[in-house]
C-alpha cells in the first residue's frame, strides 16, 4: 500500500499542485518556474529532508523526471513571520461546530506572509482538529465572528446555509455621521474587482451584493453603523459604507488607498466588527444565535 501523503504539520496542511502538460525535463525544473519566489536552492533543501512528495507518498528529489498529471505535495515555509499579539475566543464547540471571535489584523486562513499567525492554524493547534475548516471568510482587518466546521461528513450541510444566504449576519461599523438617511434602506449594487488587483468598485450592471443599512447611533464624533450584510462579496462592506459617504474609520483601502503600513498598525485597527450570526441548525432544527464579546 503507497504511503500517505504529507500529514498536517504545526496545525498546517501541505500543499499540493498538480503537474500540467509541458516541457519541463525534471519536477525541479517546474517548481522554480511556477514558484518565482522560491528559488532553486530552496527547493533542493525541501527535497533532500523529504518534504516535497507525490500523491502516493513518494519522495521527489532534484532527479526526478517529470510526467504531467502527477500531484505534487509540499509543505509551504516562510523564512520569518511576525506574531500577530491578538489572540482569538473559541466561543462554541461541538462535535460539527465550531465558533471563533476573532481579533482585528488576524487573517482566517494562511495567506500571503501568514501562516502559523492565522486563525485556522492557531485553532487547530489548540483543539488538535485536524479537519477544522472555515465555513465563511471575514477580512484580515474586520474583528468578530467566524464559523468552522469540525467534521467533514456534516460541514456540507452547513456551507449550504452560507451558499442559500441561509445565515443571518449582522455588523457594526464606526464611521461618519451621514446627513440626511432613512434608515432602514438598502445599498445594492455590482461589485467587480478595482485598481490595484486586492480593491473592489461599484461598477454598472445587475447587483451582485446587497447590505441593509439598519441604523446609525452617534459615537462620539462618529456615528456607530448597525448593518445586515445580506450577500458575501469581498469588502462589500467596506465599499458600501464608502459609497454613502461613510467610509470605515482607519480603513487603508476606501475610499481611497493609503500607505500600506496603515494595514498592520496595530494602534489604528479597522473599526469593523462581525457581531453577530443567527441560523437554523440543519442537523437537529435549533435556532443558532452567537454575538461577538467584542466591542469597536
């Protein structure tokens, strides 16, 4: 029987490409070209410790010719990465279900610079779930609740609230006072991808998004928005609140763009809660309701 693949290590799971047709005489000669950051030496020194495997286990090695179609797996390593001094709530947990309150600057999966410092990996290091998976995604920036599945026979039935918009989930944003709005209304529009490539825009044509905009409180100088985010685009939240004349307080992205080192200073977090998600459970009928032990 072939060997495993490479199991998770320090909470991470390998990552694996599959070989595409082309004239690369050795899988070395692949990885340098497909992964322009890592450079060969890099990859000799994964190979000779065994980490760089196909999908039967198999160690590849700096030799090893290469044949289309193979999966390749491999453990992603960064060579530093700073601690993110914020640390999460688990909030709930049962044998499906798991709810995490999470803190501004932490991203939910490993991206980017982040590995070990998200979410995902720090949970499954403390609850030693090797099948704990994001039902949905919030922002980096954005402080509050996230949902995970921890069982993979059941995490179906709960993507499919996500997917059928099944999920009641509601907001707090600290922003501008607005003269002038009704409230409640809606802000529906088309969101597609901006300039640079990570920054969405309101664009013409049929909406894809939608937020009711519940109230809005003063806070001090500012005003505290009550928001239900009723479809998921990326900073759809963001981009609606900027759009109305309200952009988030310290958010470095809109309305417009700011020095990148706004993201990652810790003293100006994006005042951007998820406070609250509410659903029926499909497995037993019981209504869900967690709120975020946060405040903005």
């Amino acid at each position: 029987m072939p060997a495993a693949p490479l199991p998770p290590r320090d909470g991470v799971g390998a990552s694996s490409v599959q070989l595409p047709d082309g004239p690369w005489p050795r899988v070395l000669d692949f990885l340098v070209d497909r992964f322009a950051a890592i450079d060969v030496a890099t990859w000799r020194a994964r190979m000779a410790r065994g980490l760089v495997v196909d999908e039967h286990g198999a160690p590849i090695d700096e030799h090893t010719p290469y044949r289309a179609g193979v999966s390749v797996s491999y453990y992603r390593e960064l060579p530093s990465e700073a601690e993110i001094p914020f640390v999460a709530q688990i909030l709930y947990r049962d044998a499906h279900l798991l709810i995490a309150d999470k803190p501004h600057f932490l991203p939910v999966i490993p991206a980017g610079r982040y590995v070990q410092q998200s979410l995902l990996v720090r949970l499954k290091r403390e609850t030693g779930l090797a099948e704990l998976t994001p039902l949905h995604r919030i922002d980096r920036g954005t402080a509050g609740l996230v949902a995970f599945s921890t069982n993979a026979q059941t995490r179906g039935r709960y993507q499919a609230l996500f997917a059928t918009r099944a999920i009641d989930k509601r907001y707090d944003a600290i922003a501008p006072q607005v003269d002038g709005l009704r409230f409640p209304f809606a802000r529906r529009s088309r969101l597609v991808a901006g300039t640079p490539f990570f920054r969405m825009q309101e664009a013409d044509g049929t909406p894809n998004s939608e937020t009711i905009f519940e109230s809005a409180e003063p806070h001090g100088a500012l005003a505290r928005y009550r928001l239900q985010l009723l479809s998921g685009k990326k900073h759809q939240l963001r981009v609606h609140l900027a759009a109305i004349g309200a952009p988030i307080e310290n958010d470095p992205f809109y309305p417009t763009l700011r020095d990148a080192a706004d993201e990652d200073d810790f003293d100006k977090p994006l005042k951007l809660l998820a406070r609250r998600l509410a659903f029926v459970d499909p497995l037993n009928g019981e209504t869900r309701v967690f709120t975020s032990q946060r405040e903005l």
